[in-house]
C-alpha cells in the first residue's frame, strides 16, 4: 500500500511542476503572440470552409437547374409528338367517317 501512496505523491507533484511550468510559460509574451496566431488562422481556416461551403450550394443549384431545363424540354418535346400523335389520330377518324 505505501508503494502506491508513493508512486501517488510522485504523480502529484511531477504533475504540480508541470503544471506551474506551463502556466508560467503560458504568460510571456511569445505565447501571447502564438495565441494570437493560431486563432487568427483557426479563423481564416473558419472562413475558407464556409466560403467552400457557399460555393457547393451555389454549384448544386446551378445543377438542379439544369437538369430541371433538361427535363421541361424533353417534356416539351414529348408533348409536341403527343399532339401530333392526337391530330393524325382525328385525321385518320375524320376521313374513316367520310
């Protein structure tokens, strides 16, 4: 037991140095200045992902775009036969009747 109560106390205060140290380092002023930097380009990273982000759905809709003219036009183009289908059915009624 007091071989893990020693081992305990030993983490304890390795973990304390550490911990003191990297506060201590954390206050001066090149860490202020490496602070400054990795949240100016956490921003800039933030900004390009939206600005990407942006860009897709500008692209999706320019697709659904056109894929909805394609489709009117080929449903434009079915209708026109349809019609002409349903003309020459009456002709051929009209002259039947005859």
């Amino acid at each position: 037991m007091e071989n893990r109560n020693s081992s305990l106390l030993i983490g304890l205060g390795v973990g304390s140095v550490i911990g003191a140290l990297a506060y201590r380092f954390s206050r001066t002023s090149k860490a202020k200045k490496l602070k400054e930097k990795v949240c100016d380009t956490f921003h800039k990273i933030t900004g390009q992902a939206e600005d990407m982000l942006d860009e897709a759905k500008e692209k999706a809709v320019d697709a659904g775009k056109t894929v909805a003219d394609k489709m009117a036009d080929k449903a434009f183009g079915l209708a026109e036969k349809t019609d002409d289908f349903k003309n020459k059915m009456h002709a051929m009624a009209s002259e039947a009747k005859k």
